[in-house]
C-alpha cells in the first residue's frame, strides 16, 4: 500500500489546565488547513486502557504517524510499543529547552543503549514530540511539515493533495478519525466515545532499548507487575497492581530503562538520558538523602506496610551491585527532587 497521508495524533493532557488546551486547539487547529494530514484526538495516551477507543483508533492506525503529547518522547514511544503500536522510532527536530549539553561526551557516553530492543517492528515510523519542549504551536506544525516531506521522500509517490481529514472541532477541541485515508471515521470511532476522559493509571513503561534484561526489577517488585513472556523476557503484565505514585522499582533498574511518564523528576518519567547534567554538587548529600536504592526500598516498604504486609527493607530483591554504583547527574537531579518532597519545600 503506498501511504499517501500522514496521520497525526494529538494526545490531551489530564486535568483541564486551559494553557494547556490553549496550544492543543491552536495545534490541531492548524493541523486542520493541513493537506495530506489525518488528525486524531485523543485522550492522555498513558491512562488509555485496553478497549478505549482512542486506544482502538491507535491501534489502527497504518503507516508512518507522528504522536504529540505531553510525555517525554522515549516514555510515549515505549508506552506505544508496550500497546502494540509499533514501528520504528523517527528523529525529531523539537529538542528540550534545556537538552544543550550535545559536547557532553561523558553524558554521550553514558547514554548509549545496549538494550534487547523491541520483539518486532511495523514497517512504519513512529515520531513522537512532547508539547513541554515549545511554547509556540506553530513549532509543533512546521515540524510536522518537516516530518511530512521526509515521509513523502520515503514513500516515494503522490502524496495525494487531498482535503483536510475530516474534523470536527468542539467545546473541548474534539476528534477526528480517519487513518491514512481508510474512512473509518465517525462510525468505527464516535467523537465521544474518542475523547472520553479514562480514568488515571499509573504503572511503569520499559525502554527496551536500555533494557538488559536483567530482571533485577522482577526480583523487587513484590506486587506482581512483572512477568517473563514467552520469548523470555521481562514485561510489564499487571499493569494496575502497580502503586500509585510510587517509582521503586525505575531507581532499582541499572540502565535507567523504568519509566513513569507522570512522575514528577524527568529522569524518571522517561528524559533522554544522559541530556540532564550540569549539576555538579553532590545534591544528596546536601540534602541529608540516602542513595537511590535505599530511597527505593523505603518506597516499596510503605506499599508494603499499606497492603498490610511486613516491610522487608534492604533483605529481599536488592541487586547487589547497585551499593557501588555512582550517582549520575540524573540521579542527582532526581535525589534533588525527592529531597526537596521531603523536605516539603
Ligand atoms: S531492571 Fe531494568 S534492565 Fe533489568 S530487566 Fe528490569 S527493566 Fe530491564
Ligand atoms: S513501582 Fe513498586 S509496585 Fe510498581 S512495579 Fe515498581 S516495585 Fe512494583
């Protein structure tokens, strides 16, 4: 099939923060004018559960689609994979504000993934942008034209000079749906039922590209979330029994391949690593904060204590190696952060 529209998916943020939906209609908006544009809302990507049907709509999407939410772009990316929407990653232009530190060979360095990758990939790309990183949304178009033209040259054919998709633009900026020109539209996927708010969800998301696995997170997590599938490795099979708000397990993970798109720290939520550097003081000292895996352990113990259970503390599922790991700048930034809660400031 020769791909004639690129199909863009706008991803809402949770809550109702009017700045926030200000750039969501300026965006899909413009992306309306559009030519070879297929536009889909959605809600929140991570709180999309298994039988929504902005989470159906994603699901069947064909082709190359570029992915805007207000999640990091390796968090959305994973969170895509984990669901089944797979294809490869695609380089993106819209770099975070603060992500100026490309001389930093040490970060480079650091950053290099040796991961076992994803199981399989659709022959498509996947381009993910993440709306914190401009304020502008004409930023957000002009690199969908960019990544439009570079599609156009990959598919090497007409690209059909089409209408706009066919839109329709609400209270609350609503929904589209129709992909890559298969008119599935209102039909398949009512407006409604698209945008309906789900309700949140919190679980970790694993950057297969980092992943080693290890499974030292399988050894912590005394809740049941991971598994082994059939191929032999890890994944993430109870979703919803993991604890709300809590990260233990993404402090535990020796490459920084755990994430939790909502949490408040970016190295945690899913941040480039190796892009957050430049804090050279020993913020967990200055703080009185302990190291990442005691912090983690003290966050599963009070999952535990809520369930009811014994807190087990540093005896049960505690890689050893990690004693005599070095704090990386990220992890600075993320003690800092978790300091700071402490310290309610
Ligand atoms: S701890 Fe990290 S690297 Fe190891 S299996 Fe789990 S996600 Fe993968
Ligand atoms: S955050 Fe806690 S409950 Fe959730 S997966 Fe990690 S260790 Fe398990």
């Amino acid at each position: 099939m020769s791909q004639k529209k690129l199909t863009v998916v706008l991803s809402q943020a949770q809550g109702k923060d009017p700045v926030r939906r200000a750039i969501e209609e300026e965006i899909a908006a413009a992306l309306l004018m559009e030519p070879g544009i297929d536009l889909g809302i959605v809600p929140a990507l991570y709180d999309l559960n298994e039988g929504h049907t902005g989470r159906l709509y994603l699901e069947g999407v064909q082709g190359d689609m570029v992915v805007i939410s207000w999640l990091y772009p390796r968090a959305a990316y994973w969170l895509l994979d984990r669901d089944g929407i797979q294809g490869k990653m695609g380089e993106t232009n819209i770099k975070p504000a603060d992500n100026n530190d490309d001389d930093d060979d040490e970060g480079e360095e650091a950053s290099k993934p040796k991961g076992i990758g994803a199981v399989k990939f659709q022959d498509r790309f996947i381009y993910c942008l993440d709306l914190r990183d401009a304020k502008d949304h004409r930023t957000y178009i002009e690199e969908v034209r960019r990544i439009f033209s570079e599609c156009k040259q990959r598919w090497g054919a007409a690209t059909g000079d089409s209408k706009p998709a066919i839109v329709q633009l609400g209270m609350n900026i609503s929904t589209p749906a129709s992909t890559n020109g298969n008119a599935t539209g209102s039909t398949a996927f009512p407006k409604e039922e698209m945008l309906k708010i789900p309700g949140r969800r919190w679980y970790p998301v694993i950057d297969y590209s980092r992943c080693t696995n290890c499974m030292e997170c399988l050894d912590f997590c005394l809740f049941g979330v991971y598994g082994v599938d059939s191929l032999e490795r890890i994944y993430v099979d109870n979703q919803d029994s993991c604890k709300k708000g809590c990260p233990a397990c993404s402090r535990v993970c020796p490459e920084q391949a755990i994430m939790f798109p909502d949490y408040k720290s970016p190295a945690i939520a899913g941040a480039p690593v190796g892009a957050i550097s430049g804090l050279k003081i020993d913020l967990t000292k200055l703080f009185g904060g302990g190291d990442a895996l005691v912090i983690a352990a003290k966050e599963r113990d009070k999952e535990l204590l809520r369930d009811g259970r014994d807190a087990v503390g540093l005896t049960v599922g505690i890689p050893k190696r990690q004693s005599d790991k070095k704090d990386s700048p990220k992890d600075e930034l993320d003690n800092l952060m978790d300091s700071l809660d402490t310290l309610e400031i």
